[in-house]
C-alpha cells in the first residue's frame, strides 16, 4: 500500500512538472491555460504542484490544450524512437470504487497520437468520457470477463475475446454490470494533436 500511495505521489509530481514545463515553454500564464483547457486556475496551480491526481478527462484538456497528447504528460522526456514501458511501469490514471484500473501502458507524441491502455473493472465499475478532440478514433478487445461499451446512445455488450472500433468524439463510457472482474485493452488515436495553431497561439478546443 505505501509503494501504491508513493508511486501515485510520483506520477502526479512528474506530470505536474511536465504541465508547468509546457505551459512555460508556451509564454502562457496560469490563466491562459486555465481558459484554454476549460479548468480552474486552482485546477491548473494544485496539477502543477503534485497536489492532486487529477482525472482523466482533466489530464485531456490539459493535453490538448498545450498540443502535446496525453501519453507525453505521464511519460518522462525520451529521446530514442524505441520506448519500452516494462510491466508495472504504466502510468495508473484512473481507479474504480471496485478495483477497477485504467493504466496508460505506452503512448506516441504528437502531432498523431495513439495511446495504450491496459483496463480492468471491477463488479460494477463504470468509467464514464466526455467526448475528446474531433476525428479520435477509439479500438476495445476484451481479455477477461464481458463489459459493455455505451458510444453516444447505443450500448453494446462484449464478451471475452469480442472487440469494438468507435469514434471517440463523443461521449462515451466502459462498464462492467456483472458479478465478476473484467479486462480489455484499449487503443485511441487522436490524430493532429497541437496542429491547430502555433504553440504561442491560443489554442480552441
């Protein structure tokens, strides 16, 4: 438990780090980025100091907003093309009421990029998404258990081995309404992150 408490401290100091390191790099002040990524200033000062573990959907805005896409705010600067992420090393972004996990296993920097997580839900669990940036398209396989995908109105109910495409520019949302745990895999591509405008340039999202 204290190695959990101390890594979810570590990554939440790291990806603090790298916001403030963006933004600077940017000229941008607390308050344009806060306007830019539709947050709160407060949001914006507790990310950069490690005082929070922010959510998903907060790290996305935030992602987009500097056009640099999430995998680059949780992974440490790289300069070699080949990354390797070894097992246990993924950046855990969410966590379920039931044990469920959402963790960022590896990622590709912008302008086009692909995430990709390795997720489990417990009975129950349910992660909910806003829609993110036009043209994100989303990949689920599952590997144990059944889940269920709900894209904008529609719900689909999978089964182990089962996999889903759908476009990730809406709402959207994974679950897991049985009595035993579930995973899958997920891949999103987001393609032409931070090509909207120039970095100086405010960005509209």
């Amino acid at each position: 438990m204290v190695h959990f408490v101390d890594s979810v401290a570590k990554l939440a100091t790291a990806i603090g780090a790298r916001v403030k390191q963006e933004r600077q790099a940017r000229g941008w002040t607390l308050d344009h980025l806060a306007e830019v990524a539709s947050v709160s200033r407060r949001m914006v000062v507790s990310v950069e100091q490690g005082a929070v573990n922010p959510s998903v959907g907060t790290l996305l805005r935030l992602s987009d907003a500097l056009g640099v896409g999430l995998p680059v705010l949780v992974e440490p600067p790289e300069p070699k093309s080949v990354k390797v992420v070894r097992y246990g090393e993924g950046a855990e972004l969410w966590t379920g009421a039931a044990g469920g996990r959402g963790v960022l296993v590896a990622g590709t920097n912008p302008p086009d990029v692909m995430e990709l997580w390795d997720w489990s839900l417990g009975p129950g669990d349910r992660h909910a998404s806003e829609a993110h940036a036009a043209d994100t398209k989303e990949l689920v396989h599952v590997l144990e258990g059944a889940i269920t995908v709900e894209v904008a109105d529609e719900v689909i109910a999978l089964e182990t081995g089962d996999a889903i495409a759908f476009p990730g520019d809406v709402d959207h949302a994974y679950a897991n309404p049985h009595t035993v745990p579930a995973r899958f895999s997920l891949a999103v591509f987001e393609p032409g992150v931070g090509g909207a405008s120039a970095p100086s340039e405010p960005l509209h999202g």
